[in-house]
C-alpha cells in the first residue's frame, strides 16, 4: 500500500484542502485557538471521547476509510505490539481525540489534515501548496517571506499553527501525559515541519528532539493503517486501565 499518495487522491481529499488552504488564516486560527483554549465545552472521560468518534471518518486522509476510534486503536496497538512503554501506548490512543471538534459543529477543514505555520510564506513543501492562491494572508506582504512575522529560531512554542485536532487535543491533555507524549499530539500532522527543512529556520534547539519524537510516534500512525478493524469490545479493558493511570475519570474539553 502506497500511504500519504496525494497524487492519485479522491476528489474528496483535493476539495478538503482546497477548503482548508484557503480559510486557514493567522486571524481565523488564532481565534480559534482562543475560543477552544478554554475547554468549556463538555467534561467526559477519554474512552468515551473515543466511543463519540466511533462514526468519524477522517475527510482529508488518503490511506483509510475506517473510523476514527478504530484508526487510534490499531495505532495504539502497534506501539504496544513493539513493546514500548505504556504512556507511548496511550499517546497512540488518544493523539487524534482532538477531532471530537467536528461533533462540536466545526467543518473537518478547520479540524483534520496537514498543518502549518501561520504568519510566514507557504512553502511548496505543503500538500497541494496551488490552493494557497485564494488564502487572504498570501497576498499580505508581511507574511510573504520565509519567516514572515517571527524571529530566527524563535522555536514552534511562538508560532502560531495552522488550527485543528493537533493543537485542540495539545490543549485537552497538556496537564495529564509527557513532554514526549505532549510533541507527538501537537505535531504529528505537522508534516513539513517534521518531514522536511521547510520551516528550519524557526526551529529553536529543543525542536529537534520533540520532532524526533513525532518521526517516531508517525510510523506507527501511518503504517499500522489497514481494512481489517480492530475489535474494540476485546480491546476496552485493556485501555480503560490504562487511559485510568493517567486520566481521572473526567476531563475538561
């Protein structure tokens, strides 16, 4: 199987991004940024946030068609099966938990897909970057260059990333898992970030060692996708004891 084949895409996935590439600006995902910072919008348990994405399929992935609760658990099951430790596990489990965004009325556009940095130019190195063209911030001059509105190695902490489940989920579970954990959730579509030199230039010294940490969570995201679900009811014990080291029962979302 060929993964992240954007080439030989459905239509579907182009019409994801020309949506997103166009509506993602440094305005709207700041705003939203704020607006979801501040978790008021439901307290559950993290399998139950699970159980609610049991019908989401992601728009914007090439690879699979399953549901989102199923793709996390063969995600997690791989890391568990190459005997990693057990807060790897979870971060397997819970790292797209963010997209529980579309089931609070958001558009997949503003939740699932690449992300990328806001405030700066949009390298090619970005999925479908020609969609760009209608994005208002690519005609605001003060964006238009490699590093646009930030600093030299000013380090990803200070920019502001393209909004979605990355960040969302970032925000959900920053009290509760790992520094390493924490760089896999935040980081793990940021594809041109953590797969090529397109942003080096705003990169500080501690990026490269959380971006370490992404490149190993996203061979298991990636790889471990196939057609062959997971059996979810034989999986829950496992999971709700370990989601239960590191979560209390309730969480603010």
């Amino acid at each position: 199987m060929a993964y992240r084949d954007y080439a030989n895409a459905e239509a579907g996935v182009r019409d994801f991004y020309r949506q997103n590439h166009a509506c993602q600006t440094l305005d709207f995902a700041r705003a939203k940024r704020a607006q979801y910072g501040a978790l008021d919008n439901a307290r559950m348990g993290i399998w139950a946030a699970c159980e609610m994405l049991d019908t989401l399929v992601d728009e914007s992935d090439p690879d699979t068609r399953l549901s989102q609760i199923e793709h996390c658990l063969q995600t997690a099951e791989g890391i568990r099966q190459d005997g990693h430790p057990d807060w790897f596990v979870l971060t397997g489990l819970v790292h797209d938990l963010g997209k529980i965004l579309c089931l609070f009325g958001e558009p997949q556009w503003a939740v699932t897909g690449d992300t990328f940095v806001l405030g700066c130019a949009f390298p090619d190195a970005i999925v479908y970057p020609e969609y760009f063209a209608t994005n208002p911030d690519a005609a605001n001059p003060e964006f238009n260059t490699p590093l646009g509105i930030y600093a030299p190695g000013c380090g990803l902490d200070n920019v502001t990333l393209s909004w979605g489940h990355d960040e969302y989920m970032y925000l959900v579970a920053k009290d509760y898992l790992p520094e390493p954990a924490l760089a896999m959730i935040r980081y793990h579509s940021f594809y041109p970030g953590h797969s090529t030199p397109a942003y080096d230039g705003l990169k500080g010294p501690e990026d490269q060692a959380r971006l370490e940490w992404v490149r190993r969570f996203n061979r298991y995201d990636l790889y471990t996708k196939h057609d062959v679900a997971p059996d979810i009811a034989a999986l829950r014990p496992y999971y709700e004891d370990l989601i239960a080291r590191y979560f209390p029962p309730e969480i603010a979302w």
